[in-house]
C-alpha cells in the first residue's frame, strides 16, 4: 500500500492515465484518476491531493478553467499537460497559477523530476542560507556568489535574478513572473530586459554561455533553474 | 444592310443629277457651238453622258442619254430652239446618238456593277480573313467572344452574343451569356429553341420571326455548343451577299468556340492527373514514413513479450530502445506534417517576443540531439549579437531542421557547424556541413515539398526544409542553400532586423 503524497491526474486518454499510474506508483505515490474537466475539479476538492496533473486537452472545459476553480479554491500545486506549439496555453496557465509544465511526449524521469520540485516547493524551505551546486554557490545571506571558489561580481539586478532562480530549483519561471518580480509589474511585457539580463548572467556564471547548464530556456514559456 | 450615307431616296437624287449635269453642259456648250459646230457638241455629250454611267445607275444614265439628245436637238440642231430636224443627216445623227449614248452608257454602268461587286467581294473576303486570324489567335473562349464581338459588330453593323451551353451538353436557364448585348426573356426562349433544335430562328426565319435578333446554334462534333445571337442596331436586312458571309462567320466563330470548349477540358483533364499523380507519390511517401517506425515499435514489442526456444530473455535494454527510438522518428514525422498543414492553410499566426539569438541556437541543437549524435558540433555565436523579435518557437523548429538535414545527409562523425554573425540590418545564422554536398541545379529544389536529390537515401519526409523556409519567411527572412568551396553545403538563414531592444 503506497503511503506517499496523494496525486490527482485529470486527463481523458486512458492510455496517459495508464502511463502516469506506472509511473507514479512504484515511486510510492498514491494516484487519483479523473476523466474530464468538472471530475477534476471537484475531485480536487474531495481528495485533497498535494498535486494535480491536468492535461490541457479536455473535452468538456478549457484547461484554463480548470485551473482557475482548482485555483479558487485551493493553492494545491498544477502541473500541465500540453501539446507542442502550444506555448500560448502553457504560458496563460502558468500566468493564472499553474507551477510548470510537460509537453507530450514527455521523458518520464523529466515527470518526476517536475512532480518533486513542485512538492518541494510546496514545502518551502525557507532556512536554506547558502544554496551549492556542482562549482557555483550562492550565500543567500552575505549576497556572496562564488564560481569555482572566485567571487563573481554581479549587479544588484542580476543578484536578485540569480536568487530568485535559486529560490525556484527545477521549476519554470515564465518571463511575466520574472519581470513582476525583479523589476515590478508596469515592467511585464518588457520581454527584451529577462533575455538581456539572461544573457549577462549566463556569461557571468556558466562554464559556456551558449550551452547552459544552470539557466536553461524553456522554450517559448521562460527559464528552468536546472540543478545537478 | 449596305451602307447607304445618303439620307434621301438615292433614286431621286441620282435623276437629278443626271438630268442637271446634261443641260448644264449642254447650256455651257451654247455659246461655242457656233465656233465648233453643232455635231461636236453632240460628241460633247456623249462624253458626258458616258462619264455619268461612271457614277449614276442605270435607269439615270439612260434618263441622261435621252435628256442629252433632247437638249441636243432642241439647242443646237437646226432649226434651233425646236425638235425638229431639218436636215435628213441631222436625223439619222440623233437617232444615233440616242443609242450610242443608251449603249455606252449602259456598259459603262455594267463595268461599274462588276467592279462594285467585286470591290465588295473583296470586303467580305477581307472581313473573313481578319476574323479568322483573330480567331486562330485567341487563347480561351473569352478571347473568341472579343473577336466575334468586334468583327460581327463591325462587319454587319450588328450586336452579338454568345451563350455557351455546359460540357455534358446541357444549357443552364438562365444559360451563360457573353456579348454585346442582354437578350431578354422572349429572346432566351427563341435562343434555347435554337440550341436543342439545331436550328436557326428569329428574324427572317420560320420560327419565332417576329424578334429583332437572329438565332444561330454552334454545333459541335457530337451535342451543340452553343447559340450565336445577332441583333441589327438599325433596322436593315441583311442582304442576300450578306447573308451567306454571315454564315460564314458563324461557321468560323463556332469552330474557334469548339475549340476553346476542348483545350479547356483537355487542360483540367492532364491538371488533374498530374494531381492525382502528386497526391500519390506524397500519399505512399507518408505512408512509408509512418508506417516503417510502427514496424519497429511493433517488432520490438513482440520481441520483448516472446520467449526464446533455448529459454534465454530476449535483450530488452536494446529492444526498447529501439521502441524508443522508432517512436520518437515518428513524432517527429507528425510533428513535420503538422508543421507543413499549418503553413499550407496559413494558419501561422506570429506571436513575436524578443529572442536571443544563441538562446535559440541552443534550443534548436537540443531539440534535435539524437539526429545530431554522433557529429561533434561548434557553435560560434558572438557576444554582441541584438535580440530579433520573432516566434521563439518556430525559429527553433527551423534552426533544428536544418541541423537534422545536415546530420542525416552527411557520414557518421563529420563535423557540423553552427555559424551566427549579425549584419548592419539582419542577423545570419549559417549551418555548416562537411558532406558530399548538393547539385547545382538541385540547390533551390531542395526547399520544395517532398524534393528527393536523385540518388540519396530515401527517408524522412521531404518536409524539414520547406518547412525551416516557411517558417523563416513567415518571419520576413530567407534561407539559401550553397556549396562551399571546401566542400560541404552551407545552409544560410538571414533574420531582418528591424528595432532594436532598449535595455
């Protein structure tokens, strides 16, 4: 009997049920299935569960509904399910509350690696002081970046991208939320300042710029945060 | 329905002439009679009478031989100022005269006759001649309507309209006119009459004579074509001469409309084959495509459940991996035909965001990694390139399908390189390839739909580039495929420009 945190999957194919269900059961996570949007939502409710995969393909509601009574009525984390070429949606959903996204066909180890950082984000853990990873560490504290040891010199701008990137491990953040957070909300369409700072801050961190390890595009949306 | 520019009865006139013109002569030539002689005044006449015959008819000439040898005989045979003769000689001269006079005068306006007709055969023969050259020269049934349009409203003075009967023989109601003129309801009735009886009607026929316009059906080989209609503008009938030119005309306009009819259908027929010919060859292309990776994935699985005689497991780290693999050939065969449906309906709506240019680069070597393993790859992308405004997504989809075609059609462990450098008012982003390279005359093909380079292997669907051009060009940019030098092929992407990012 599985004991580990209860996942409710909205999504109509059966054959995605069945995958998600061989996916997520060995791992220990207890799965609840529903088959279209309004089960979904109120499932949401009923089960309490601490995430929920909605597939964005629905045959009764828009995903985006979905997402917006589910919001109504709990902060529960949302994983979305979605096409390619629907970078649209994906961003609408992650704008009205929806913590990241996979595009179908999904890697199954990029599913649960997803389904973790969204639990753990749940989790806050907000007593981590210095966060390390591989040569880069970040002393949340001191406002201290070091790479391989050397003090990288970084704006106060590109400090606060960074720890907010560190803030978010694994989870995508679309440029909207970046922008709101960094550089407030009259800066939201402002697209060119999130590539721009980017850019710089890939320089200033990264081993090679134009293969990021750390800062990784998500094409379309915004940017992943990706740990060792 | 000649042309006549005199306004009054043209018989009246000519009498008057005739008859003016010989006293006025004959008055002029009173007073030197007494210095000629009176019998050369009768010579004088003559002349007059016969240079008449040049331009009068007939019955004026003869009226101006008479007139003349009464003027003759009154003015200036003795005794003057009556009709009568004195002298036997005298008589005999007048009598004379009078017939040389009807005589000359008559073959006069016989030579004249003839030379009228033949100067009107001429015409007609003119007039058929430039029609039929028109008619040789038009290109589609339109063209043949124009010609007939023009000739016959010249020609005969008349309006013309051609209403043109369905393929399968049958004449719609209200059937399809072209012309000069609208005919009305009561005019349709006689026209359909002419097309389903083969027969003309209207004026000056048996049936329906009591319209305007003439009805002449357009036979073809096997069912009618079509109907002619003629409507005169003034109300003149069409002479006898007239008439069998008209026929003519018909006969000529018919045979170019036919012939218009069968290059249009002869033309729709080969469109079509070669349509069914394309769709075939994309219909089996597809099918290969889609069905040779569903092969593996099912083989594969077969494998996986079987149990071998000897009792040994079958191998399934490879065996899913070629599950894996095959399935992920297959997505991206959809994902092309999908990309392909979008950009054929014109459904591409650019959602455009400030890019960054090595951001995309990276993307695109990432989304096509398994293609690409295998080849070391470069990526030179300088620092200071500005950010392009474009759809993220399908810049990446572009770039990648460029790799994919360099990966796939270049040996194993060849080099692959990723070159981007902006201009003064774009950005270029080149994929650099060391493989066997690409026909000259091949070079612009290989953007078409479903291209194969004679000679490579087949596989994938002929789609990446066309897409990756599509893409680009929905972005207002280009992309160019060359050789290089060195050897390899160097496919070019140029991005414009057009603001720059304000950060």
């Amino acid at each position: 009997m599985n004991t580990g945190p209860i996942i409710l999957i909205i999504d109509d194919e059966a054959p995605i049920r069945r995958l998600l269900e061989m996916t997520l059961e060995p791992p220990g996570y207890r799965v609840r299935s529903a088959v279209n949007g309004r089960e979904g939502v109120s499932m949401s409710g009923t089960e309490r569960p601490e995430l929920i995969i909605l597939d964005l393909g629905l045959p009764d509601m828009d995903g985006l509904e979905v997402l917006r009574e589910i919001r109504k009525q709990s902060k529960t984390p949302v994983i979305i399910l979605s096409v390619r070429n629907a970078e649209a949606d994906i961003v609408d959903c992650l704008n009205e509350g929806a913590d990241d996204y996979l595009v179908k066909p999904f890697r199954t180890k990029e599913l649960l690696a997803r389904i973790q950082t969204a639990l753990r984000h749940k989790r806050p853990d907000q007593t981590t002081k210095v966060f390390t990873s591989g040569d880069l560490s970040v002393d949340l504290a001191g406002r201290v970046v070091r790479k391989n040891g050397t003090v990288v010199k970084l704006t106060a701008t590109e400090y606060s991208l960074l720890a907010l990137f560190v803030h978010n491990p694994g989870r995508v953040l679309t440029h909207r939320h970046i922008l709101e957070t960094i550089w407030g909300p009259t800066f939201v369409e402002e697209t060119q300042y999130t590539r721009v700072y980017i850019g710089q801050l890939r320089k200033k961190i990264e081993d090679d710029p134009t293969n990021p390890k750390w800062i990784v595009t998500a094409s379309g949306v915004g940017y992943r945060f990706q740990m060792e | 329905m000649t042309r006549n520019p005199l306004r009054f009865p043209s018989a009246i006139i000519e009498y008057g002439i005739a008859v003016t013109v010989v006293i006025g002569v004959a008055l002029l030539c009173y007073p030197i009679s007494s210095t000629v002689g009176y019998r050369s005044v009768s010579l004088i006449l003559l002349l007059v009478t016969a240079l008449l015959a040049l331009k009068l008819s007939r019955g004026p000439v003869l009226a101006a031989s008479i007139v003349a040898a009464l003027a003759w005989n009154y003015l200036f045979i003795p005794p003057l100022f009556t009709f009568t003769m004195g002298h036997l000689d005298d008589a005999v001269m007048f009598a004379a005269f009078i017939l040389v006079a009807a005589v000359t005068g008559n073959l006069t306006a016989r030579i004249r006759e003839r030379e009228l007709l033949v100067i009107e055969r001429e015409k007609r023969t003119a007039a058929l001649f430039a029609l039929t050259k028109d008619l040789s020269s038009a290109r589609s049934q339109d063209d043949v309507v124009h010609a007939a349009i023009n000739h016959v409203g010249s020609v005969f003075g008349a309006d013309v309209c051609v209403l043109v009967g369905e393929p399968d023989g049958d004449m719609k109601a209200p059937p399809r006119v072209t012309g000069s003129w609208e005919p009305q309801d009561h005019e349709l009735e006689a026209a359909a009459w002419s097309y389903w009886n083969e027969r003309s009607s209207g004026r000056n026929c048996a049936d329906f004579p009591d319209i305007l316009a003439t009805f002449n059906p357009i036979s073809g080989p096997r069912y009618p074509l079509g109907v002619i209609g003629i409507r005169p503008r003034a109300d003149a009938v069409l002479a006898v001469e007239q008439r069998s030119l008209m026929d003519n005309f018909i006969a000529q306009i018919a045979s170019a409309i036919e012939r218009e009819m069968l290059n249009e259908l002869t033309k729709r027929a080969s469109v079509l084959a070669e349509t069914e010919r394309l769709y075939n060859t994309v219909l089996n292309s597809i099918s290969h495509e889609l069905r040779t990776p569903i092969a593996a994935i099912l083989g594969a699985a077969e494998n996986l459940d079987a149990v071998h005689e000897d009792g040994k497991s079958p191998p399934t780290k490879m065996l899913t991996e070629e599950i894996h693999t095959a399935a992920q050939r297959l997505n991206r065969v959809i994902s092309n035909l999908l990309d392909m449906s979008r950009l054929e309906s014109g459904t591409i709506r650019l959602r455009t965001d400030w890019c960054d240019v090595r951001d995309l680069v990276q993307a695109s070597v990432r989304a096509s990694s398994q293609e690409l393993h295998g080849h070391p790859l470069s990526i030179d992308c300088r620092e200071d390139i500005p950010l392009i405004r474009g759809a993220f997504g399908l810049l990446e989809q572009a770039v990648a399908n460029l790799l994919v075609n360099a990966a796939v059609h270049t040996p194993p462990h060849t080099p692959i390189a990723v070159v981007v450098h902006a201009g003064a008012d774009n950005v270029t982003i080149s994929v650099i390839d060391e493989g066997p390279g690409i026909a000259a005359n091949a070079l612009n093909h290989i953007f078409e739909k479903f291209y194969r380079v004679a000679g490579t292997p087949s596989g994938g669907t002929g789609l990446g580039l066309p897409i990756a051009r599509g893409f680009i060009e929905a972005h207002h940019g280009t992309v160019t495929a060359s050789n290089r030098d060195s050897g390899g092929t160097e496919m070019t992407i140029v991005l414009p420009v057009r603001e720059k990012a304000s950060a």
